[in-house]
C-alpha cells in the first residue's frame, strides 16, 4: 500500500496567469502492527491541470462535438486523461509533466516532488452558475506496474482579472529588443510580479470615487435621488449607497435594495427563448436589504459581496454581470396627505392610514465586480489544498 498526498503550497484560489506550486509526497507506511514489511515500486506519476466545462442542457444549446474520443478510459489502458469519468468537456488544459518514473520505496520511507505550471490567463474563471459550470482541478495520477491508474484530484478555484493580462507590460513586444535567451528570464519576472502588479491594478480600478447621484421617477412625480460613491468593486468590498426621499413629491412607503448577479446565455446558444423573444436569463440574489421608509427623509444601505462568489466575465457561451435590483412601493395619493401633523398645541398620537392604495416599481442600476487577492480570498473563504489518495 502507498499514501499519495498532494499539497498546494499557497491555498486553493489563485489568478489566471499565476503559477501554481504544488507538493506531492508518496509514502510507503510502515504500520505498527504489520509483522513484516516490504519494497512497494511505482512505474510513474504524472499532473496536468484541466477545466471541465458542463452545460444545463435545459438552457444551453450546444453544438456536437469535434471528436468521437470517449469521456471515460478503460482501466486497462494505461493512457494518462485527467478528465476520465468526469461530467462534461474538458476545454482547457496545460501539458502534463512526469514527476518521477521507476520509483521504489521501501517501508517507512517516503519522497516529495514539486509540481508547479502556469494557469492559462486565457481561460474562464472559476464559476457554478445554473446555466454552465467551469471547474479547475489539478490531477495526479499514478500507476503501479500492470495495475490500472490512479486519479487524485485536487480542486482549484481560479478568479480571471479581464483586460490585465493586456495591460501588463503593454510596450515589451513593440519597443524592448527580443532576445531568445532571455525569454525564460522575462516568463519568470512576469509571473513573480503578477500578484502585485495584479493588486496595484485592482486597488487603481476601485479606489476611483466619485459621487454618482440618480433621479428615481415614476410615472406621477420623483420618488428621490440615489447616491453612490463608485460603481466598480472589488470581492469582499461593500456596496454602500444613499437614498434621498425628502425631496420626493411622491411618498415612499418601503424599498428594497438586492445585490444580483445576471446569467445570460449567448442568443446563438440559447435552448429557450422568453415571451418576448428576449434570451432568458437567471437571477441569483447575493445579498438583500429592505426598509419601511414612510416619513424618512434620508437612508442608507450597505450590501457585502461574498469573496465566495464569481466577479463579472463574459465567454462565447455565457455572460455574467453585477447590478443593484430596487422595488419601490409608492402611494398614489398626495405625499402631504400621509404626513402626521407637524404643528399641535398639544402632544397627540398619529394613527396612519388602514388602507393605502400603492403602485409599485422596479429599477436595475449596473456595477462591475473584480476579483481581489487570492490569498485574501483563500484566508477568509478557506477550502480544502490538500488531497489524499491509498494505491
């Protein structure tokens, strides 16, 4: 019997373009109660890192695939695929490395091998949605000698910084001199700033404040005036707003405020159209806050975005965006007349109205969310770096 562990060095989550590190350590334990012991040999261990792509195929419409090459593999063949036996296609993958061929172990002894690629930057974030699901996961497998392989499968999450990757570096190619003897050195020097020129690219993008004030109307009168101090976010940030409603000359009795995310298929790959022709989308609520706002002159709200959840991209099958969902409730009848009275000789109890005929509205305001610092998200939002499997 031989321990298989795979470790990943930094945590779990990391952004496309940096290199992941990974420890694998096999081990021929040596169990206290055996009487007797001997050599356990292995023929190879290989890793490679894919993303298996899968679709609703209630909602997605996708064409045959190229290739008649089956999904699973026979456990007689002894051809290394990460992705047998797992759901959907794999789209993307980097080229498998060997870690070690002809190994022997005798009992109690163990070995470590450091695994480490790049993640391809052009390939989609991380993201369970209700329409397609793009998962990463780092698989190792082994093989005894004339045994089927063994798969060990450890899952990533990868957050995708759109639109960085160009902006890196963006005169290297036009103006420095190429020199092939230093193209190991440049990929090196690139892939260690990375992290930091990705977190002083984020802290640019969102530190960028401005007041951003819009009129809310119905179709009798304004409502208010919202406030909001930026409108690109990183994960974990919170999405502050202000709601002016003393200006109003339509009386507000209650709003609600969602922080949501928008799924939308493709038209070319959608599987079911709306009533009106208009691609369906999905809707999923992050966070939520609700408020009674009869004679309330000014509020606020504050809504978290989980570090859990996926920042906006778009792919050729599917587009994800952030936006901020409001209902308002108004009463039909003049502001003035739900008012308590301002001015009595003598203290007296206001007693609202039992009845209130109201119209309700809704309004989405857009906002852009951007990934933040993997080992932010990795410390707070921890999930399982390392995987075991017994050959």
């Amino acid at each position: 019997m031989i321990e298989l562990v795979a470790e990943l060095s930094r945590g779990p989550v990391f952004l496309a373009g940096e290199a992941l590190e990974c420890v694998v350590t096999v081990t021929n334990p040596l169990s206290p109660t055996a009487t007797s012991a001997s050599s356990e040999a292995l023929a190879w261990a290989s890793a490679q890192i894919h993303c298996q792509f899968h679709a609703s195929e209630s909602r997605v419409a996708l064409p045959p695939p190229d290739s008649s090459q089956p999904d699973v593999q026979p456990e007689s063949q002894t051809v290394f695929l990460p992705h047998r036996g797992e759901r959907g296609q794999c789209i993307l993958s980097t080229p498998p490395k060997i870690l070690f061929c002809d190994l022997r172990l005798d009992p109690g002894e163990s070995k470590s091998y450091s695994y480490s690629e790049v993640l391809p930057a052009e390939g989609p974030p991380s993201f369970r949605g209700q329409s397609v699901k793009y998962v990463y996961k780092l698989t190792i497998g082994c093989q005894r000698v004339n045994c089927p392989i063994t798969l060990l499968r450890v899952p990533l999450r990868v957050l995708v910084l759109t639109g960085f990757q160009d902006a890196l570096f963006p005169q290297d190619e036009a103006v420095a001199p190429s020199s092939p003897f230093l193209e190991e050195e440049e990929a090196g020097r690139k892939d260690s700033r990375l992290a930091e020129l990705a977190g002083e690219f984020l802290m640019a993008a969102t530190s960028r404040r401005s007041l951003y004030l819009y009129n809310i109307s119905d179709g009798r009168g304004k409502v208010g005036t919202f406030g909001i101090f930026k409108s690109v976010y990183r994960l974990g940030e919170d999405v502050i707003g202000t709601l002016n409603l003393g200006e109003g000359t339509v009386a507000c009795l209650q709003f609600s405020v969602s922080l949501q995310t928008e799924e939308t298929v493709q038209p070319e790959y959608q599987r079911r159209r709306g009533a009106s022709g208009a691609p369906s989308v999905s809707h999923v609520t992050h966070a939520r806050h609700q408020e009674s706002c009869l004679h309330t002159t000014r509020t606020s709200f504050s809504l978290p975005i989980p570090l859990s959840s996926t920042p906006g991209f778009c792919t050729a099958i599917v587009s994800l965006k952030w936006r901020l969902h409001f209902e308002f409730v108004t009463s039909r009848e003049p502001g003035l007349a739900l008012l308590p009275p301002m001015e009595q000789p003598e203290p007296v109890v206001w007693t609202g109205p039992e009845q209130v005929p109201v119209d309700t509205f809704s309004w989405d305001l857009p906002i852009k969310v951007l990934p933040t610092s993997p080992t932010l998200v990795s410390y707070a939002a921890p999930g399982p770096s390392a995987s075991t499997v017994t050959i």
